[in-house]
C-alpha cells in the first residue's frame, strides 16, 4: 500500500508538500518539486493529508482512497503522464471512468480529477521509488500464498476452534456458600 502519511495538500496553495516536523504555530513543510522550498504552514491553514483524502463512488461503500487511485494510475501508466490536464473536461472524465469505473458523475469534477493527476504527476517525479516498493511489495505477497493454500489452512484452524470449543469444560457456577466465604 503507498505511503501517504507524510504528505499534504493546503486549501489556497498549489501543489503537494511533504509534512517535516510540527512547530508550536503550525507544520514545518517541503514543496514537493524539482527544487524544494522549505516554509512554515500556520495551524489556521487547511491541510489535507493525501492518505485521507477519497472520491465519492456510486457503489455501496461510497468512496474511493485516493491512494488505491494512485496506484491504479501507476499499475497503468508508470511512466507518469497519463493524460494532459488542460485537455477538454469531458477528455479527462473519461479518462478518470477509466480508472475508476464507478465515480460519482455528479459530485466528481473535471478539476478534480486535474488534481488528481497533477498529484500522480508530482509524487512520480518527487519520489518515484515509493511508487516501485508498492508494486514490489503487491508481486511478493501473490507469490509467497496462494489462494489453494490459504483455503486449506483456514478450514484447518475452523476444524481445531470447532473441536477445542466441544473439548472446553464449562465454567461452574458461583454457589452461595462460595461467595459467603
């Protein structure tokens, strides 16, 4: 799973910055760019931490994460790029239904999904290694269980609960002489 936690997005500042350390009147930030900036963020200014943010779906869970957005886009496009952003609006929804086929049509806009790939475009030019140990990591855990295996392995701890729960003594009932004492 990519690792968000340390990056932000702030209401009324362009880009993607990556969260330092906190001070006593805000965060101390780093632009997320060819040549980063380091500044301070005031405690009034609106941070929005990427791994929280999702887009609304249609389907029953109701949002999507927009790290599971990006990491579609990287299984995708890894290259970065995917799209050009001052395409037509309608260019660039299609795009988005396909990669995530279930989007909310109606609360979901074109500017969104620009930043979204803005995004996409800043995190594989800034750290594109913490795109590569996602996928790493996703081809390890396919390879090391497969599904025959798990199946097996979990009828087999159904069978052993089942059997120590019809072995277990009942716990015996407090009697009065007991609890006069």
């Amino acid at each position: 799973m990519l690792d968000l936690k340390e990056y932000a997005a702030i209401a009324g500042k362009p880009g993607l910055y990556k969260i330092l350390k906190p001070t006593r009147t805000g965060v101390i930030i780093e632009s997320v760019e060819e040549k980063p900036q380091r500044t301070t963020a005031n405690a009034t200014a609106k941070v929005s931490l990427l791994k929280e943010i999702t887009i609304y779906t249609t389907d029953v869970v109701g949002s999507a994460t927009l790290v599971s957005i990006l990491e579609t886009l990287y299984a995708k496009y890894p290259e970065g790029t995917p799209v050009n952003t001052k395409s037509d609006p309608a260019d660039l929804l299609e795009f988005f239904g396909e990669i995530l086929p279930d989007y909310d049509r109606e609360r979901v806009y074109a500017s969104d999904v620009k930043k979204i790939v803005n995004w996409y475009n800043l995190l594989l030019g800034y750290n594109p290694a913490m795109f590569e140990e996602v996928t790493a990591v996703d081809e390890a855990e396919t390879a090391e269980t497969p599904i025959a295996e798990n199946a097996a392995a979990e009828e087999t701890t159904s069978e052993v609960v089942e059997a120590t729960a019809e072995e277990a003594p009942k716990p015996k009932k407090a009697t009065k002489k007991a609890k006069a004492e």
